[in-house]
C-alpha cells in the first residue's frame, strides 16, 4: 500500500512583523540633473511631484542597502536572523544574472541557510515577496520570512534619457513576515500582461552591447511614459478596488494608501478614483526619494510610520505596478 505522505501546514494567519528601510546616501535634486534632458525643475515638478531623489555613491552596492534595510527590519521584528526561512529579493538592479542576490544577502545578515531566490517583478516586486511570503508562512514552509525590494537604479539611468532617468532613485526596504493568530495580510490580486512588454523596459540587450563593437551603449531604463500613466491609472485603480473587495473592507476602513512611488499624479488619481475618506494618509515618498521600483513601497511604507506613529496596527491598501506590465495588491495590518 502506498503510504499517505506528509503535507506541511504552518500558521492560521500571517502578518508583517518589522520593516527597514535604507536610502542612498546622495541628495539629488532637480537642478543638479536637468542640464543633459533640457528639463526644468519647474517641469519635473509640475509633471511627477519630484523634488530631489536619493542616490547611491559609487562606492554603495545594491547589496549594501538591502543589508541594511534587512538588518533594521528584523530587529524591528523581535527576531534573529537564524530564524529566518526564506529570503525573498526583489530588485532589477543586480549586477549579475546569477546567484541571486538573495543569497548574498542572506550570508550577509546571517540566515544561511535560508532559501533565498530573486523575484523579478519590477515595480510589483514588494507586493509579489509579500504574496508569497504570506503563502510561506500559512503553508508551513517557513516561520519568518525576510521580504526585500532593493534598486540601485542609477546604474541603469541614463543622464540624457528624458523618458524615465529623471524619476529613478537608489534604496531598500525590508519586511519580516511571520505567524499571526488573527489576519494581517488580505488575499493579493496580481497579474502581468506582456502584450505590453516595450511600454518600460531596457532600451538594448546585453548581448547587443556584448555585439556593438563599441557602437552600442549599456542598457539603460526607459519607457512610453504616457502609455504607462494611461494603464497605471485606468487599470492599476481597479485593482486597488479589486484588492480591497478581496479583503472584505472598504476604503473607509482604511488607515493608510501606499501605492507604488512612479509619479504624483497617478497616486491623486488613485485617491481620486478610490474615493479614498479624508482620513486615509497617503504615501507621498516620491517627492523626497524618487521612484525605487521594488523599494518604493516599503521604503513609503516606512517613512509614514515614522511621522504617523498612530498607524501602527491600522489597515494599509499596498499597490505595486511596472516593468512586464506586471502588477500586484494586496491590504495589510501596518506593523
Ligand atoms: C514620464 C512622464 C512624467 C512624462 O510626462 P507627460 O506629461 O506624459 O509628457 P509628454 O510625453 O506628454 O510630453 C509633454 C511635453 O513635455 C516634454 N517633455 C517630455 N519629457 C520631458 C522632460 N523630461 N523634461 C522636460 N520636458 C519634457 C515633451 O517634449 C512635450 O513637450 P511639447 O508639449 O512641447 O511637445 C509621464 O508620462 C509619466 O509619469 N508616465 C508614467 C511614468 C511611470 O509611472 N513610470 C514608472 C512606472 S513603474
């Protein structure tokens, strides 16, 4: 007779337990930028709310501020490192294909031997390790799980693109996910849709640099800035709605909304369309930190509880969207 297998299963809930956050070292504002494009910083201003950006000096990798957003996170969350079960990274700013950069990063803070894998996801990134993390943790597959969004983007801007270069900032940020007793993290509601894969994206292979004989530049960042705003906005508020119908609550439940950090107007336009109560604080990072892709998030997410302590333990709707075109939501309990 075949034996009946064992089939792991973990905690009835999960919830964010602790975040970290680390940001370039470097202030960089609109005027210190805007030569090379034949912008201003009336214009940058006006068009995406970005005042200054924070960026990495030379000699800041990636790795160095996933570490230190990690190390923060799980201090925040009352545990050790040895603890951890999984390493979950998402970022598009690591320097090789492969290893990971989870896996440095965990022999960095001291969790080997923890699984540890990339997650490319762009923008969505957060919300994507948060997904799984959640799944993790439910499922038994770990405890703790340590979820990073970590960009050095300034290594993929360049200086005279006028398409995405402007907006791009360098950072990380770090959630430990662990057992709940109660719900802490709603169903997500993600996706991608590839039919739209040149809307932002690199602008060459590596293979056609490795090629160009010198004639072709490194890849660098760019995008169809208004066919990006266009779907951010039109489809991205559905999804937050869908996020927030999947959680069973309503807008007005919420304490907080933090969408990802790509551009001010589209988060007025999402507070707009969610009819989102007066009540509800809304994550403005960008104008001080530029957009960080994967970090964007946890990186909002962290600053709004250091200047409103008084969200801890409310509702937050999370939204992050990018690069595929790939997209994720979920509602959380803030740690
Ligand atoms: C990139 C973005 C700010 C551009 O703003 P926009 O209002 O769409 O700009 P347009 O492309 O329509 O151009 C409008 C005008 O500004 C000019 N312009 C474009 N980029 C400019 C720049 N960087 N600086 C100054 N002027 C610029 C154009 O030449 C055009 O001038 P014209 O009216 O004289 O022809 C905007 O499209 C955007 O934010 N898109 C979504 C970005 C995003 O969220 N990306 C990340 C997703 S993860």
């Amino acid at each position: 007779m075949t034996p009946t297998l064992a089939q792991s299963s973990g905690s009835p809930g999960s919830r964010i337990l602790g975040l970290g956050a680390a940001r370039g070292e470097l202030i960089v504002s609109n005027h210190d930028i805007v030569g090379p494009i034949d912008s201003s910083d009336e214009w940058i201003q006006k068009r995406t709310g970005v005042i200054e950006r924070r960026r990495a000096g030379a000699d800041t990798t990636v790795v160095d501020l996933a570490q230190a957003a990690s190390l923060e996170a799980i201090e925040n969350a009352g545990i050790r490192p040895d603890q951890i079960g999984g390493v979950l990274v998402s970022t598009i700013s690591n320097s090789v294909p492969t290893p990971s950069l989870a896996a440095l990063l965990t022999d960095r803070i001291g969790a080997t031997p923890a699984p540890a894998y990339d997650i490319s996801a762009a923008c969505a990134g957060y919300t994507y390790g948060i997904a799984q993390a959640d799944a993790f943790v439910r499922g038994g597959l770990a405890e703790y799980v340590l979820v990073v969004g970590a960009e050095k983007l300034s290594d993929f801007a360049k200086p005279t693109d006028r398409t995405i270069s402007f907006l791009l900032g360098d950072g990380a940020g770090a959630a430990v996910v662990g057992p709940s007793d109660t719900p802490g993290i709603a169903p997500t509601v993600w996706g991608s849709d590839g039919s739209k894969w040149d809307a932002i994206g690199m602008d060459s292979t590596i293979a056609a640099y490795r090629d160009g004989a010198g004639e072709v530049a490194w890849p660098t960042l760019r995008q169809e800035g208004q066919t990006v705003f266009r779907w951010a906005v039109w489809e991205m508020a559905k999804v937050a709605q869908q996020a927030l119908d999947a959680a069973g609550v309503s807008s007005a439940d919420l304490a907080a909304f933090i969408p990802h950090q790509a551009n001010m107007r589209i988060i007025d336009e999402f507070a707009k369309q969610l009819r989102l109560p007066d009540g509800v604080v809304v994550a403005r990072d960008i104008a001080r930190t530029g957009n960080t892709s994967a970090a964007s998030i946890p990186l909002a997410t962290h600053a709004l509880l250091a200047e409103h302590p008084e969200l801890h333990g409310g509702l937050a709707l999370q939204i992050g969207f990018g690069a595929g075109l790939v997209f994720g939501a979920q509602v959380v309990v803030l740690p």
